[in-house]
C-alpha cells in the first residue's frame, strides 16, 4: 500500500526552502493539535465501571495525531518529494474531495448498514479510489481494517457498534 503523505512536499530551486519551511509548519501543527486533542480528553471521564467513557476515543485519536505528525516532522526532511510523487495521477486533485465523499457516505449509511459494511465499503472505496490498488488488494485491506475495528472495539473495549437496520 502506498503511503499518504500531506506535508512533506520539497522542490529544487529557490522555493525549496520555502516549501520545506511550510511542510516543517504543517508538521509541528499536526503534533500540536494531537496533543491539544489530548489534553482536552484528559478533562473528560477516561474510564468507568462500564469500560470506556466519553474521553478515551478523543485520547485515543489525539495520541494517534501527535504520533503521525511527530513521525512526518521526523521523517519529512529526509524526503525528496514532489506532489506528483505522492499522487502520481492527473486527477490527484479530486482526491480530497473523495475522502470527503466516503466520511459523508460513512455518516450517511453507518446507521442503515451498520459499522462493519459500512467500514468494509468505504475503505473498499477510498483504497480503490484514492489509491488506486487493484481490487484483490483492496478487498484484501478493507475486509482486514473493518474486521479487525470491529474485533477491537466490540471484544477488546466491549464497546457496542451500530448493527444493520434488519438487526444482524
């Protein structure tokens, strides 16, 4: 699977450092909001009786932020990227917009379909889509990113998914 970079973008020329200096900004940012996330999360209930409470997931995702921003912010200056590079396609453009699709979809279905074809459509979709791998490697990915959430938050954290409408 190809890895989806944002920031690390750098150029030959004058504006390398320009570049490099935004890239470096976006970075820190990304590592900022993630520990901004969780400390904000560390003010809600973490934890109770039942499992887990209204803090944990946004103190899950800020730890998930920080550690992606902090490995960009580590990892970036070694790159020699070119945008053309991270999405070698002419419509890399609409790719963006793509993502905003399957949140909107994932929003959208998620109570007609329930979390797990939900999840195994949508990253169907944006692996497929995005990146465009073929679809043995999609399906390959999206049936292991949605059974092993599923697997995790059901069993690991005992946290109740939303089901299909029929009730399966």
């Amino acid at each position: 699977m190809k890895a989806a970079i944002i920031a690390p973008v750098q150029s030959s020329g004058k504006s390398g450092g320009g570049r490099r200096g935004l890239a470096l900004g976006i970075n820190i940012a990304w590592v900022l909001l993630g520990i901004w996330i969780s400390v904000l999360a560390t003010k809600l209930t973490l934890w109770d009786a039942s499992g887990p409470s209204t803090g944990f997931l946004p103190l899950l995702t800020g730890i998930i932020i920080a550690s992606c921003g902090l490995s960009m912010l580590l990892w970036s200056p070694r790159a020699n990227l070119q945008l053309k590079d991270l999405w070698p396609t002419p419509n890399r453009a609409l790719r963006p917009f793509a993502v905003v699709f399957g949140l909107v979809a994932m929003a959208w279905l998620m109570p007609v379909l329930g979390f797990l074809v939900t999840a195994f459509l949508i990253t169907l979709f944006l692996v497929r889509v995005v990146y465009l791998e073929r679809w043995h490697w999609s399906l390959l990915v999206s049936s292991l990113a949605s059974g092993t959430l599923t697997a995790i938050f059901v069993y690991a954290f005992g946290i109740q998914l939303p089901r299909l409408a029929l009730g399966t």
